[in-house]
C-alpha cells in the first residue's frame, strides 16, 4: 500500500482552508494546517510535510517571507512549495520563484489543476529524495570497510562495492565480475567454512552457524577470515539478496597472540600439579598396605581429581596453541598414518581399528603438520571410545583420494547416533554432546572444534555425520596434499 502524502495548508481564511482539506482529503492525502504564517512554520518543523499550499496574503507574516523562512531551514530546504495566490501579476510570482517557491496556483482554483500539481510535484519529490538517498547510500557502501554485494535470485553478483571487489581480487574499476555466480567466484580463492552451513547455500542453516570464507595460511601470510553474513531483509521480487563479507582476520589473529600469551603462562598451571600428581600417586602406593579403608579412598578422590584437573587444563592449553601446530611446510607422511593410528589406539585403549590406506597414496604428504594429524586423530579416537555405550567401539580409518590435491580420511565408529542439532553444535568450542546421556563428561569439550580449526587453517574442510543404516558416527577430513 502506498503510503499517503502530507500537505501542509498555509492559509488564514479558514473557509480556504475548509476547502482545500475537504478537496485534498478525499483524494487521499494527510492534511495539516495552519492559520498563519508563524503557526504554518511551526507545523513544517513538527510533520516535515511533501507539500506545501501556501497563501501568499496574510497579515503578520505573508507567504514569501514563510517560504523564505522555510528555504533557510536545513530540513524543510527541499520541501515543495506552491503558493495560492489571486495575485496575476508578474512581479509578485518573480518574488515568489526568488524566495523559492516551485509552483503557483492561482485563485479561484481549479480542482482537477490543483489535484495534478500536487500528484506531479509530490512525486518529483519523493524521486528527489529517493536519488539524494541513494546517493548517500553509495558513497557510505562504497566508503565501507565491508564488502557489499547484492545477488539475484540465481545467485549470480549484481553489484559489489569496493571493499567487495578488493576480497574478490579485482581492481576497484573492474566490473567484471558482474553476472559471475557468487559461490564460483569465491571457490576460486577461499574455502567455504564449516561446509555444512555452505551446503544449504542461499538458506540459512536450521541452527544458526557463522559462515566464513577462509584463505589458507602460507609461509609468508597468516589464514584470512572473511565472515559472510546476509542481513535479515524483506525479500522483494526482482530486487535481490544482499551480502556482507566483513574481515575477521584481525579478530582472529588477535584471538591467537591471545592463545600465545596464555600458552606462556600455561606452565604456571601445569608445572604445579605434576608433583602434585607424583606425590599422591606415590602416596597410593606406599600407603595402601597399612592405611584403613576411608584413608585409601580418600587418597584415591584427590589422586582423581588432580588427574582430571591435570588432563582439563591440558585439553584447554592445547586448544589455545593450536594455531601453532598447523604450519605449513612440515607435512605428515601418509606412510605413518597406520603405526600412529596404531600407537594411540594402543594408549587409549581401543581394540578394534582397522587403518586402509591405498597404495597408490602412501608416498603422499600432507600440508598438516605431523603432531596437528596426531593431534587430530587422537582427539577423533578418544571421542570414538568417550561416546561409545561400552567403551568397546569398533573403528574404521579410511583413506580415499578427494581429488588431484586432497584426500578424504574418514573415521568411522559405530557408537551414538547423533541429534541434528549435536551434529551442528559438536563444532562449537566446549560443547558436549554426550551430556544428555549421562549428565558428566570427562574432559573440556574440545575435540571436534579443535580439529576443525587445524584442518581449516591448512585449507582442509571437516564434517561429521550418521553412518547410513547403522550407528555411529562418521568424522570426515578433506586434507590438502603438498604439491
């Protein structure tokens, strides 16, 4: 519905008055008046209207000095004016056009004349305001620090801004990326994580996730993060969908001089509970034969809690170093996958893992680091034994290639089945999915997210999903080879 225009009548006769308003109000404009010019300059400030009807005979203040008045206020300058006037003379409408006024309209008016000037001159009006926004508009998008895109319905970028052209790699007077699809075009430069927010691309996910478009880390350049968000705007056939990439790479570089500054201060955590550990570990020992019952089980709960509190702290500190584990240039061997997949099955304790890997890939050599690969398959392994009913799970450890530069791990258990909504959250820092089954879990929530940011800073994707068919879940890794 479109919304109605505001005229202002300026006139100290109120039979005038009376008229106007009985005319304009059954055409459907809002109307306001005013018996003088003082009160008529009141009301201009109070409804900023789309038009102005003004007398020019009134005593105290007379139309030209009101539309003078009115020009020399920043807020009402572009307001229309139409000055109602018996006057017929050539000198009196040369003072009304140099104190500004748009229009004259002669008395006694004519209805339909009068109708059609303020239907053309409200509407030149509301384009001229339309174009002034707009071109504040621009320069405020085109001054971002964002990038702004606008998409069509298929997907393909209509318009970009500068910043928007600066990410994509293009020089700020190319347009050539106009009529490209969106997601092609960043595929060429980034990584579209986490891919399970991507695969439902243009939809939001069921629950909420940040998608992030990720240049990978280089020898000489740490990862960049842009976050792509679309604002929640009213959809309009034919006008779009609007984008944002902002740049979180300082956010995230900051998060890890953050990391390396609590990483130095790890040990002033760790350094004290090793003894502390060692002391009532020996303390168990040497005390079990002579001590009673309540003595024993008390060293037992002490020795327990600073063990959790020890493997806690653990958890915490490698997460906050991990951007340090994934640096490029000491890539991991995939010949070593089987005797490390085979030496932490053995310290967690797992009894059934079957490692394939095709001979064909055994010479290949990952980007990831070989302590970040360690790191990530014990994680994965621990969750396979944490999360299985019986702490007995059967895994599988398969390696495929992906494509000329990648390959695809997967670890396949067959514990839980998982939720939608774990599936999605397992991603978060200090979630715990297996808290609605037994109300305490033992470590900090860390796992999965850990790995995922390993694998992501290498240029790597992660997903996790249901086995088809059966339980369990599958962890699936997607790791650039080094070339």
């Amino acid at each position: 519905m479109r919304e109605a225009s505001t005229i202002l009548i300026v006139d100290d006769d109120p039979i005038a008055r009376e008229t106007l308003e009985a005319l304009l109000s059954s055409k459907g404009y809002q109307i306001v008046s005013a018996a003088s010019g003082f009160e008529g300059l009141a009301r201009a400030a109070e409804y900023t209207p789309d038009a102005v009807l003004l007398d020019v005979m009134m005593p105290g203040m007379n139309g030209f000095e009101v539309c003078k008045r009115l020009r020399a206020d920043a807020r009402l300058a572009e307001v229309p004016i139409i000055m109602v006037t018996a006057l017929d003379d050539h000198d009196a409408r040369l003072l009304g056009l140099r104190t500004g006024a748009d229009d004259f309209i002669s008395k006694p008016f004519d209805a339909l004349e009068l109708e059609a000037r303020l239907r053309t001159i409200t509407r030149l009006n509301r384009f001229r305001r339309l174009t002034t926004e707009r071109a504040r508009f621009e320069w405020i998008v085109e001054h971002s620090q964002d990038g702004y895109l606008i998409l069509d319905d298929l997907g393909e970028i209509r318009y970009a801004n500068s910043k928007a052209k600066l990410y994509l790699g293009l020089p700020h007077d190319d347009n050539s990326l106009l009529g490209q699809d969106f997601i092609d075009l960043v595929s060429q430069r980034y990584r579209c994580q986490p891919p399970d927010a991507w695969q439902v691309w243009p939809e939001q996910p069921a629950q909420p996730v940040a998608r992030f478009l990720v240049q990978p880390e280089t020898t000489t350049a740490r990862a960049c993060w842009l976050q792509v968000e679309s604002p929640d705007l009213p959809r309009v056939a034919g006008m779009g969908r609007v984008l944002c990439m902002r740049d979180v790479t300082a956010r995230q570089a900051l998060q890890h001089d953050i990391y390396s500054f609590q990483s130095l201060v790890s040990h002033k955590l760790i350094t004290p509970l090793t003894p502390l550990v060692a002391g009532l570990e020996l303390l168990k020992v040497e005390t079990k034969p002579w001590a009673n019952t309540e003595v024993n089980e008390l060293i037992d709960t002490a020795l327990r809690g600073a063990n959790g509190l020890y493997d806690q702290f653990k958890d915490i500190f490698t997460y906050l170093n991990l951007p340090a584990l994934a640096q490029v240039g000491e890539g991991c061997p995939l010949a070593q996958l089987e005797s490390m997949v085979a030496h932490l099955s053995t310290e967690i304790g797992l009894k059934s893992v079957t490692v394939t890997i095709p001979a064909s890939l055994r010479t290949a050599r990952l980007t990831l680091s070989v302590q970040a690969m360690e790191l990530a398959l014990r994680e994965i392994l621990e969750n396979a034994n944490k999360f299985h009913p019986r702490r007995t799970p059967t895994v599988e450890v398969i390696v495929s290639r992906a494509s000329n530069a990648d390959i695809c791990l997967q670890v396949c258990d067959d514990g839980l089945t998982l939720s939608p909504e774990q599936l999605v959250q397992v991603w978060t820092p200090y979630y715990q999915a297996e808290k609605a089954f037994t109300g305490q879990v033992p470590g900090m929530g860390l796992g999965l997210p850990l790995v995922a940011a390993l694998v992501w800073n290498v240029g790597g994707t992660s997903r996790l999903y249901n086995r088809a068919g059966r339980a369990g879940v599958v962890v699936e890794l997607i790791l650039p080879l080094e070339r």
